[in-house]
C-alpha cells in the first residue's frame, strides 16, 4: 500500500490537517477509495460540507507538479508517512504532517538532532555564543535544526556550515521560495551539505500563521531544543512549548539581567528547563558527553560591516579586543566610537571593558 499520491493531495488541501488525515485513514486504508467515495459517504463520517467540496473537487494537477519538482533534481525528496526515510522522531508528535518536502542531503535525518533557536535581533553576543555551539556541536554526530529565520537561527546554520556539519533548515514557505530573501545564499549552502525542508506546497509565500505551524517540526525533529537568546513573547518560547508538549527537553543559556533579549531564556530557567554554558553540557545532556568536542576559535567577525558600534557591545562585559574584532575598525577608530557612545550614555565603562546601558 502506498498512499504517496494521495496524501500529497490531501497536503494542499487547506481545510485539511493531520489529525483529519490520520482519521481519514482509519476509514480509508487506501485513500484512492475515499477519492473515490460519494460526497453522502464522506459526509457520514463526520465531514463538513466544506472539506467534502474541497475533495470531490481537488486538481490532481498539483500533484503532478509535486512530483514533476521531485524528478527535477536527484537532492529533490517528497517524503511522506510511508517513508522509510521519514523521520522517526518527527512521526511521534501529535500531528506529524503527511507530506515533508525536501531539498539536499536525507543522511541529515540519519544522526541525532538537536534545535538551536532565539531572538531574531540578538545582542551580538547572542549571535556570536550561537554560532560557536553550533560549531562545535557540529564537530560531533549532530545534525543542527533551526528555521533559516534571521538572528540566531542564521547563526546557528553558518557555525554548522563553518564546521562542515549537517543543518536542517525548517521553512514556513515553500522549497522554493525562501524566507528572508537575504538569506538564498545561506540556503544554497544549505542544499550542498545540509537539508531544507517544510510541509508547505510549492509557491507557498510567507504567512503569519506558518511559522508556529513550522516550530511544531523544528521540535520535533530534535532530541532537544536549545534556546540561545529570547524575548518573553517570542517564536522560540513557543517552539519550547511545544518541545515540552512533545516530551522532549528544553534547554536555555543565561545572559545578564540587564539584557532584554535574555528574559525569555531566564522564564524558561524558571519553569526547569536545563540550564546550559558550554557545548559540553549540551552533549551531556544528550548521553553523548564520551564524543569528539574541539572548542572552536573562531575569530571571524559577525558585524564587520555594521557601523552602528554600540551593536558591538553586550549586556556583559565586552572587552576592547573583543569590539575591535566584531566591529572591525582600528583601534583608533573604536577608542574615539566608545567615546561618543559613552557621552550620549548608550554605554558605561567598568572594570575591564565596556558594557550596554538600557535603552
């Protein structure tokens, strides 16, 4: 039995979701006979007169551009329920969707994953201390999942690139439309050595209402999610949610008190999620504390070309070196920069750097 056909099309139709599919299924091993059913027959049990119309009358045509998308290109994967390759973990959640269509390499849903996830305007330290673990979390059999989105899952995909580990990238849009357009060369990269995936059908644009949807699966794919930098009302509170809801666990990075972007991470503290400081932790947590673990140097700069300097500084103590390298301006430069800041009380000395003023 092989429904593939069936539930890519039962996939485009809105009014319908998983939960429906999997009840469908229980009337209907095979999902050609409920196609072809009688409207009274699928009515009877317990469709609204909406979803019947949406059945009796689906193109079938989609489908056949689905699977014209699958032949384009040999890193080009429909997966489904019935797939061996469909992730295991991901099948396990309350409402696994039916159909995942993806772009690059499978063996990236054949190792343990974990999510890194934040704030998508992360202090600068955020950034850096996301994509450092990711580094090195991709030095080991980890495959990192985050959501391609801008801040900290940008950062978490590029320390996974920089190490030449695999990255699952979790769209809210179609395979073939991403989301920031800023971030197409991260995706391209992606492609090569990681893997973009998402339930949305082809020339499916950016919508509010997908992104929760989509962090239901960044979860679900993951042993753990771990949460780098958030807000209290945030998507990465709500991907945490979701990752208690799926009995998986949760852990969060502490940062100053005096960092906005920090008071999601220290709630999540509050309610028992794990609290974590270093990669190795991480891997502790995971069973996995006997694997390879290189602490990364990574010295390249993640706002070379931001001219905002107060950017450059985080909530905690920054050092002078440590703003040179992120800003990349000279010495010079920085010393009259922190200056100015200084006077318009963006910022404050103290002993041994500077640190952010609240804004």
């Amino acid at each position: 039995m092989n429904n593939k056909y069936y539930l890519l099309a039962l996939n485009r139709i809105a009014q319908i979701g998983p939960r429906t599919i999997l009840k469908l299924l229980r009337f209907w091993p095979e999902l050609e006979e409920m196609f072809q059913s009688s409207p009274q027959q699928l009515e009877q049990v317990g469709l609204s007169t909406q979803i019947v119309q949406a059945i009796k009358q689906f193109n079938f045509s989609e489908v056949e551009a689905d699977l014209s998308w699958e032949k384009e290109a040999d890193n080009h994967h429909l997966l489904t329920w019935d797939d061996i390759s469909y992730p295991a973990l991901l099948k396990e959640i309350y409402d696994p969707p039916p159909v995942l269509y993806a772009k690059g390499q499978l063996a990236c849903l054949q190792q343990a994953m974990i999510a890194i996830v934040g704030s998508r305007k992360p202090s600068i330290t955020g950034s850096e201390t996301a994509r450092r673990f990711a580094y090195e979390l991709a030095l080991n059999p980890l495959t990192i999942v985050s959501g391609l989105a801008l801040g900290i899952d940008a950062q978490a995909h590029k320390g996974c690139l920089d190490a030449e580990g695999k990255t699952i990238a979790v769209m809210g849009t179609g395979i073939d439309y991403v989301y920031p357009r800023q971030h197409y060369h991260i995706a391209d990269k992606i492609c090569q050595k990681g893997l973009l995936i998402t339930e949305f059908s082809l020339n499916t644009t950016p919508n509010p209402g997908h992104f929760p949807r989509r962090n239901r699966i960044i979860s679900g794919l993951s042993l753990a999610t771990l949460v780098v930098e958030a807000g209290l009302r945030s998507g990465s509170l709500i991907t945490a949610r979701l990752a208690l809801e799926q009995n998986r666990d949760v852990l969060a990075i502490p940062s100053s008190i005096h960092n906005p972007q920090a008071q999601g991470c220290h709630y999540l503290l509050q309610q028992g999620a794990k609290l974590v400081t270093s990669s190795q932790e991480v891997l502790d947590e995971l069973g996995m504390e006997n694997q390879l673990v290189i602490q990364s140097n990574m010295t390249q700069s993640l706002a070379s070309d931001n001219k905002n300097l107060v950017k450059c500084i985080g909530f905690e103590i920054t050092t002078i070196d440590q703003i040179i390298v992120r800003s990349g301006l000279s010495v010079e430069e920085v010393a009259c920069g922190l200056a100015a800041l200084e006077l318009q009380g963006l910022i404050k000395a103290i002993p041994g750097g500077y640190m952010r003023c609240l804004s």
